[in-house]
C-alpha cells in the first residue's frame, strides 16, 4: 500500500496541505478539550478523521493510499457557513 505526504494527499482532494493541517488541528483540540463536542458533532454526521503516521526529524505526516475515501468523506462533510467551523483555526492565528 502506497504512502501519501501532505502535499500528495492535498493534491488528490484538491486542497491545500494547510487546510489538511488545519481539519487535523480541529480534530486533535477536540479530542483534547471538548470530547462531548466531537461526540455530537460525530453523532451528526461528521466523518471520523483517520489517524496518520509521522515520520523524520520534522514529524511529517503521511496517509495510507486508503485513508483518501475517508478524507473525501470528511471534506464533503465540512458545512459550508459564513464563519465557517473551522474559524478558530484560520491562518493567521497558526
């Protein structure tokens, strides 16, 4: 099974590896400060992100081939508002 760097995986969804970054930011702070959130939101729909490996001095993350139906799926979930539900997460604060 082929193994995907960010910037592979950002090309196949046709986004960029910053928005990968940020929808693993999201997932990653829920998981730490607000559980019953990641519930609800999982229980409403939201596709779970799969997990990724990191590798080298840097900790680049990389995906199994496989993981790209799941992040299609997340990606198609994401609810398109004016704020958006990833504004926490925008570029300027990372």
């Amino acid at each position: 099974m082929a193994k995907l760097s960010t910037g592979q995986v950002a090309i196949r969804l046709n986004v960029s590896p910053y928005t990968i970054k940020r929808w693993y930011t999201f997932w990653e702070d829920l998981q730490k400060s607000d559980i019953q959130e990641l519930d609800k939101l999982i229980k409403e729909g939201m596709p779970v992100l799969p997990e990724y490996e990191t590798v080298g001095s840097r900790g680049d993350r990389i995906w199994d081939e496989d993981d790209i139906k799941d992040l299609e799926k997340f990606k198609e979930w994401i609810p398109h508002t004016k704020n958006g539900i990833f504004q926490k997460y925008k570029k300027e604060e990372n």
